[in-house]
C-alpha cells in the first residue's frame, strides 16, 4: 500500500492511472466497519484509496479533538490486510491552506438543524468542506460511506448535488459488534455495565422494524424511547421516524419511500448513533 501525504503525489499517482477508483474517507482508529467499506470498493473497483484525517472543523468542542484516538500503525496494518492500494495521510495545512479554506458555503437547510446538527452546531459544515475538499484531490469514481452516520450520509450526498459532481456515493450496511451494538470507535470508552445497557440499543430499533406494519408507528417510536429510558444508565437524546431521503419526521409507513427510525443515546457520557431501514 502506497502512503502518500500531499496532493500532489496522491494527484501525479491516480490522474494517469486509467482506472476505476473507489475512495473511503476516515478519520481512523479504524475497525471492522470501515475496513467493511474498504473490502466494498475492493470487490467493485480497480484502484481503492483510504484517507486518514482527523478533521478539527467538524469538531465543535476542541477537547473531542485533542482526544481523538490516533492509532496509525494498527490502522495501516488493517487497511493492508483489506487489499487498500492508496492511503492519503495529508496534514492539517494540505487540507486547509488558509482560513477561507475551512469555511463551507453550502447551505445544509434542514440538515443543519435536526437530530445531530442540533447539538453540535457546525458539525455538518466541517464534514461538507472535508468531504468536498477530499473529492475535489481525489476525484473518485465511487464514494463509500457508512449508513450508520444516517445524516452524515445525506449531508454528503446534497454536497455532491450541489456541486454537481460526477461521483457515486455508495452506501454501506451497519456492521456490528456481537450483540448487536454498532460499531465505533466510541464503543472502546463504555466498560461493565455501560457497555450491557448500550447493548439494548440496537435491540430496541430491530423491535419496531419487526413490528412495523403490526402495530401504528408512533406507538412502536414510543415503547422503545420508554423502554430505553426506563434504564438508569441510558438517556435518549433522540428517537424518530423519518424520511430516509429528507430526515423530515414521518407520521405512518405511507408518508415516505423509505422510513428510517434514526436515533442517539448517551450512556456515560458516550453519544451512540443507529438507525434501523423499516421499509
Ligand atoms: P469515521 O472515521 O468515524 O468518520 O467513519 C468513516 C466511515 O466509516 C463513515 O462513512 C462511517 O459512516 C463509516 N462507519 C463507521 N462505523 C461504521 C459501522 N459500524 N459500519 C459501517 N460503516 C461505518
């Protein structure tokens, strides 16, 4: 696997390449969900870029940065393992050059209000002009991103219909841990009980998927915010049945092509986000 930082060595590497390129942006500290979307762009292009970098104008709080775990070595040796051909390792300068760079003149509309945006103001900013800078070096022909980042997902793809641009953003499954929890690299800072009761979590949004079309939708959306509030060690941030496509709040089954149920919750101060695909 091929390391390179800037981007001009990335540019002089895939411009006269001739092949189909699949692109995974990351912020390491990567586990099996991303090396997921890795093995993805594998099976269905001929050249596979990884990026690493953690990027500050998605980070609201400064000291969530200064935390974020870096764990490069290990990272590379998974990347290898997943067939990845490019990693592109740059530093925070090639990313943003000069103050005007950090800035995203996207207008995100609902998408910069609701669920994660509300409480991480400036968040999807930071990911839209990383994401557009990313695309603008790298030029893919396909773009892999998790569902598990439902709004990040959709953020993404009004960047790249604002913009225009020629790329496909591909999609992929949750992968999870054993008893279901989504994987993250959160999931590391929940021990002993705290990691039990997250355990609840998916299990609570696969309910309503089973029993969609039994029982009325708002009623299966309620139990299950009850159910998990009902642990001491779990708070709901949020729970809603949405608009795949808009993330606009859904009634019944009947109002969208594609509910999703999108939810977060805190559990010793840990913010875990899933969702659940009921239709
Ligand atoms: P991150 O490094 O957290 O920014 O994530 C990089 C990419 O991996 C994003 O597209 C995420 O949605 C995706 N991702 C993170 N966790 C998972 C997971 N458990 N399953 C599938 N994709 C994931």
């Amino acid at each position: 696997m091929l390391v390179l930082k800037t981007i001009n060595h990335i540019q002089n590497h895939l411009s006269n390449s001739g092949k189909t390129v699949g692109f995974v942006p990351t912020m390491g500290a990567l586990h099996q969900g991303h090396i997921s979307l890795i093995e993805k762009a594998r099976n269905e292009c001929e050249l596979v870029v990884a990026s690493i970098f953690v990027n500050p104008t998605q980070f609201n709080v400064k000291a969530d940065l200064d935390k974020y775990p870096i764990t490069i070595e290990a990272d590379m040796d998974k990347l290898i393992a997943a067939g990845c051909d490019v990693l592109f390792l740059p530093e925070v300068e090639e990313i943003y050059p000069t103050e005007e760079s950090r800035i995203s003149h996207l207008d995100l509309g609902y998408l910069n209000e609701a669920y994660e945006a509300a409480a991480r103001p400036g968040h999807f900013d930071g990911v839209a002009i990383v994401v557009k800078r990313l695309l603008d070096i790298v030029r893919p022909d396909k773009l892999y991103m998790g569902q598990k980042d439902f709004q990040q997902f959709l953020v993404v793809r009004k960047l790249i219909e604002a913009y225009n641009m020629k790329v496909d953003l591909v999609r992929c499954p949750i992968v999870r841990e054993p008893d279901g929890l989504a994987m993250s690299s959160r999931n590391v800072r929940l021990t002993g009980d705290f990691r039990t009761a997250a355990g609840e979590f998916n299990k609570q949004l696969f309910r309503i998927k089973e029993n969609t079309g039994k029982v009325p939708l708002s009623e299966l959306v309620a139990a299950a915010t009850e159910k998990l509030n009902s642990n001491p060690l779990i708070s709901v941030s949020y729970l809603d049945a949405v608009d795949g496509q808009t993330l606009l709040p859904v009634q019944q089954m009947t109002d969208a092509d594609e509910v999703a149920v999108v939810a977060a919750i805190d559990v010793d101060g840990v913010h875990l986000l899933d969702n659940v695909i009921i239709s």
